[in-house]
C-alpha cells in the first residue's frame, strides 16, 4: 500500500526581552553562572505571586498578526500540569483555550510554486530549567526557568520532511524581521517539535501519530522527519501496529527512539491561572502594534523584484534575512538604481562566500555599505578590474578598511597601459608555446587561457578588454 506523510509542527521560541514572563530576573543568562538570574518566583517557591511582562504580551501579538491571526477579544493564562525535574512549581503557566492569536496562515514554496500552510494557535508561556546530564546523576541550572516562550502550532499539512524545513526556515526568518527572537536553533531560541503520521494515499484518516522531539538543526529536522517516514511505513509493511508516543531524535545514530507514550490534553489537568487575571485587549492598542509592523520578508521579495529588476531567486536571497536586505538596500541608495542587479550579484556571490566561511553575520561584517559602493565605482571607472576588485573585499572584510585605502596600499590600481600590457602578453605567450599553437590551429578555448595567464602574471591588475585584444593582434588578429 502506497501511504503518504501528514506533519504539524510546534515551534517554541525565546522572546527577546529583558526580564522574564512573570518577575523581574533577567533573561539574559547564556553566559551567567549557573543559578544567579533567579529568585523565589522562578525557582517555584510557596506562596510567591507571577505578575505578566507586558513586552512578552505585545511581542506575541506582533507575531499572531504577522502570521495573518485573528485577536480574540481576550486571553488568559492556564496552568498546565506535569512532573519532570526541570519544572520546580510542578505546572508550566501556558495558554490553553484562549490563545492570543487564532487561525493564522504562512506560505512556503518556491521557484514560483506555493503552498499556504494553516496556522492553527500562537500562545505564550515560560520556559523550563535546563537539565545536565552526569552519568548517573543530573544537575539543574533555573536561569533558563520562566523565560517568555512563544510557541506557533501549525495545521497538519505539511506534505514531506522538504516543506516542513522550508516551513520553519520562512517563521524563523519572519521572527527576526519582527525583531522578536534571535531564532538559533543551536542555542535553544528556536525548538521544533514535529508531530507526524501516515496515511493511505486517498484516505482522510490518520493512523496513530507520533511526536518527534530534541532536533536542534534544520539538517536534523529533515533527517528525523525522513527516518521516522520510514520506520512507520516499515512497521505497518511487516504487520506491525502503529502507537500514539513521543520518541527523540538521536543525531549520531541518525534514528528515533521511543521517549514515553504521548500525553493527551486531558493528561494535564488544565485549569486557569488563579493567580493572573485574564486580559481584555484594547482593540487600538492591538490596532498600532499592526501599524508598526515592518515589511515583511514575502512583501520585501516582491517589492525587490518589481523595484529593482531582481529575479526571483535574487530576490529571495537578498530578502533572506533583514540585515541583508537592509544592507543592499543601503547600498543602492548610493548608486545609480540601475546598480541593483552588481550590487545583488556582489551580495550574493563573494560577499556572501566570505559570510559563511567566517561565521559571520551581516550585522556584525566590517565592511560598511558605503565602502562596498565606493569599490563598485572603481570598478566602473576603471580603476581596479574585477578580479583586483576581489582581492579588494577580501581585505575590506578583514580589516575594516576603505577600498581606495586598500588600493593604493597594495598597488592594485588596474593597468590600462598598451605599451606595459603587450609586455607581459609577450612574455606570457614566450611561456606558454602549447597554448599559443592550439590557438592558431582553431582551439578557441586556448586564448581563454592565455588572458587567464596574464592576469594571473598582474595580479589581476591588468584591464581584461584590452589583454584580450593585444593577444588577439599578436597571434595575428585571428
């Protein structure tokens, strides 16, 4: 039986505040010792009094009507129970039937195609403590405890482990476009659980679903959501039967495990927070938070393509983060508009090469838009040629410095010189006799390699038009 795959994800995310949900530590507690940023309200003391971080509320919000969700006319908080070690007080404060936003929607695809994915909730709640495993003993650091956690539940209609990436790559992106959350998955900002199940093709009921937990990458997202795809086909091809359960993902062995059986809502015994009134909204309070919304990825997209001539795949590269958007754009506003396309390719190529061999993220690059205009110019008038132009980023991003600064320290300026060029044309050709004799017998790829070899001997100083026409008179204008 052919069978296809049916995923719903739970995405939790940090908010970037500066104090906690409900006191006034801070959140700030990646680098702190372990249990300094925390006091009697997150630790689960007796008798302490949660109050609400209005930033945690207002952030919330931004993302629910970025996702296109409907505020209701109030929220509240409820308590949600369980028992696990990193949870002192025994009960998380979340939401449970009244979330701050309802019945959202994001759009995924690609190379034109696209798909719109439901949004079923946005809610908030705190964060848990982190737990470190020692052999046979474990040891618990609360700075973590009580930081805002937004959590955003898809509809189950994610179709394959490739939209389920794609799915989290455009949430991920919108949050940091909102400014709400840093969205690192390697440090725990940003958490997917993936709910997954199969079906018979053509049939509208779902077997047993199965929860997937501790996937800290996209790669891993994708892997877990490949391998489990399979196990339940396997499992059900041998005649085996298929059960509602949390497993985790274990990375080095690239398989799922089985956690615990899965928890129904009953299992929690929801009831509301007594200890924090619910909130009425101010519909114009709800209203400015929509007027403050910045132009969000998909519209930043489609404005580059019809403003600036971009493609598509351009255009979504560019659109791929805020601060790279940003940062073409405050490139281009000093150039000519018709700029855009150099300035993309640019962006896009070696500048972006240097970002993901570094590490490094366009916020913190050293090379301001103003300086990598000021090389596009001199590359337009000639003053360096386009492979001097890039050795001149290269050095832009290590030091910090101004091309023209870089230019004149290392003697980069382009050679337009006929006389100094046919020079090094001859002696290049004194060099490289083969190449010159499969140019004159009709191998027209040789002289690719002879001006490749000049340039190599000026250290791509040389003006590449005019190489090619001086070895071009010199092999007798063939």
């Amino acid at each position: 039986m052919t069978y296809e795959i049916v995923i719903g994800l739970e995405v939790h995310t940090q908010l970037l505040t500066k104090s906690k949900m409900f006191c006034s530590c801070s959140t700030d507690y990646a680098s702190a010792p372990p249990n300094t940023h925390v006091c009697p309200i997150c630790l689960g003391m007796p008798g302490v009094l949660p109050g609400i971080n209005e930033k945690a509320i207002e952030y919330t919000v931004m993302t629910a009507l970025a996702l296109n969700c409907t505020i209701p006319e109030y929220t509240k908080f409820d308590r949600k129970n369980y028992f696990y070690p990193d949870l002192m007080k025994g009960y998380q404060i979340s939401q449970y039937d009244a979330p701050i936003g309802k019945g959202g929607l994001l759009t995924i695809g690609s190379n034109g195609t696209s798909k719109r994915i439901n949004i079923t909730r946005v809610h908030l709640e705190e964060d848990v403590a982190k737990l470190w495993h020692r052999g046979n003993y474990s040891l618990i650091d609360v700075n973590r405890s009580g930081v805002p956690l937004m959590e955003v539940v898809s509809e189950p209609e994610i179709s394959s482990p490739e939209e389920a990436r794609d799915y989290l790559i455009r949430l991920r992106n919108i949050l940091r476009y909102l400014g709400v959350s840093t969205g690192n998955m390697e440090e725990g900002s940003f958490r997917c659980d993936a709910n997954i199940s199969i079906r018979p093709v053509d049939s509208r009921e779902l077997l047993p679903k199965v929860e997937v937990k501790n996937m800290n990458s996209f790669k891993a997202v994708y892997q877990a959501l490949e391998y489990e795809s399979r196990r339940q086909r396997k499992v059900l091809e041998e005649g085996g039967e298929l059960v509602q359960e949390t497993r985790g993902w274990i990375e080095e062995a690239g398989i799922t495990v089985t956690q615990r059986t899965k928890e129904y809502a009953d299992d929690y015994r929801y009831f509301p927070e007594p200890d924090l009134p619910p909130l009425v909204w101010d519909r114009a309070w709800i209203e400015e938070i929509r007027a403050r919304l910045p132009e969000l990825p998909e519209a930043r997209r489609d404005r580059f393509m019809t403003q600036y001539g971009l493609s598509l795949y351009d255009a979504n590269i560019l659109t791929s983060s805020r601060a790279m958007a940003d940062y073409f754009e405050n490139c281009v506003k000093l150039m000519d508009p018709g700029k855009a396309k150099t300035v993309s390719n640019w962006l896009s190529g070696d500048f972006s090469r240097l970002l993901n061999a570094t590490n490094t993220e366009v916020e913190n690059v050293k090379i301001s838009p103003k300086h990598l205009a000021e090389m596009l110019g001199l590359v337009d008038n000639g003053t360096i040629s386009g492979p001097a132009a890039k050795a001149v980023l290269e050095e832009m991003f290590r030091s910090g410095k101004g091309a023209s600064e870089i230019i004149t320290e290392k003697k980069l300026s382009q050679i337009s010189n006929t006389g100094e060029i046919r020079e090094m044309v001859k002696q290049v050709m004194a060099n490289n006799t083969g190449a010159v004799a499969d140019y004159t017998s009709g191998k027209q790829q040789a002289l690719t390699f002879i001006i490749g070899q000049v340039m190599k001997a000026t250290r791509g100083r040389a003006n590449p038009g005019v190489v090619r026409e001086i070895i071009i008179q010199e092999l007798g204008g063939k």
